[in-house]
C-alpha cells in the first residue's frame, strides 16, 4: 500500500459515480476518488501554508452578519475567538449569545451563500469533530474550516470541476489521505482489474 505523502502520477479524469466518486485513469490502473475528502485535503494545504506565510485572504463583508448562538456554541466561539480570527474571521460580541460576524476567509466567499452556516459548522466540528493527524489546536481549526466549506458527496461536479480539484489533489504534500487520515483515493491497478476479469 502506498504512503499516505506518496505522490498520485497524473490522472486522466472519466467521470463521477454517485455524485460522489471521481473516476480517473492513470498509467498503472483506475483510480477512485472521495470528493469530499480529497477537496479537505486541497484546502487544508492550501489554508496551512497562507497562514505560515501570513497572507490569508480574507474577505469583508459589506454589511456585518448577525450569529446567534447557543449557550455552548457561544462559549466555544470565544474561546476559538483569536484562532479563528487568525485564519480571516473577524467577530465581535454584539450582546448575549449574539455576534457580528464582520469578515471571513475568502476562500469560504464563493462557496456558501450564507457564511454564518459555515461558522457554525466551524464551530461544532471543533467541539465534536474528529482530531486531524496534527494535534495542534491550529491544525484542528483549520481541518474544521475545510471540512465545513469542501464539496460534499452527493453533489454533482462538472467534468472541469473534477478535473480542477484531481489536478490540485496531485499537487498536495499528502494526496492519499484527508487531513483526519480518511483515504482520498483507492487504486485498482491493471493486474487486479485482469484478474478480475479472468485475464490471469
């Protein structure tokens, strides 16, 4: 079995199974990808290394979001308050339970159409989530921020779209694994798929 920082040769992607599954070729064999797991992969790396070069982009709202919180949720928002503003949100306490949610990472701008669901999904997933191969509390935010904002199974990608996120996922650090330690892709080479068929 190949190391999880094994790098994936370039794929020729055929097409998406259960809105799910990217199928593609490459020189030894089929390979299947989770979308979902392979785009957490894409932008954990991505989000890590603007946060080690400190060029997050973060995006500023034109008008300031109003979040209203659980007791709990609340709690656990000022407690992340400095590391979430450290990866481009920018909150304020606005009253009980209530925040202003005045900017957030750019990279989450153009995938929800309402940010405050991303944040709360942030939120929980930090409280409950599973804990990413690094322990680190920053390593643990930024994990939860990708797995609020990645493409979910089920959804229906273009072919360009799939070819954009296989393409980034060859360039990753850690191709073969989400940033939990879930697979992003399992391989059938050519002579499992010859036995398969009875070609062996």
């Amino acid at each position: 079995l190949a190391d999880h920082t094994t790098k994936l040769p370039m794929l020729r992607v055929l097409g998406q199974i259960a809105s799910t599954y990217i199928i593609a070729e490459g020189p030894d064999g089929l390979y299947l990808i989770d979308q979902h797991s392979a785009h957490e992969r894409v932008l954990y790396e991505q989000l890590l290394a603007e946060r080690t070069s400190a060029k997050i982009g973060i995006q500023e709202l034109l008008d300031p979001l109003t979040l209203q919180l659980t007791p709990a949720q609340g709690a656990a928002l000022e407690a992340n308050r400095a590391a979430l503003a450290s990866v481009g949100f920018r909150i304020e306490p606005f009253g009980s339970q209530t925040f202003l949610l005045r900017a957030v990472p750019a990279m989450i701008a153009p995938r929800k159409s309402d940010p405050r669901i991303a944040l709360v999904q942030i939120i929980d997933e930090m409280e409950q989530g599973e804990e990413p191969l690094e322990k680190s509390a920053e390593a643990r935010l930024i994990s939860s921020v990708c797995k609020s904002i990645a493409v979910k199974g089920g959804q229906v990608l273009s072919l360009e779209e799939m070819r954009e996120l296989v393409r980034r996922l060859e360039q990753t650090t850690a191709p073969r694994t989400c940033p939990h330690g879930r697979p992003t892709v399992i391989q059938l080479n050519v002579g499992q798929l010859e036995r398969e068929f009875g070609r062996k």
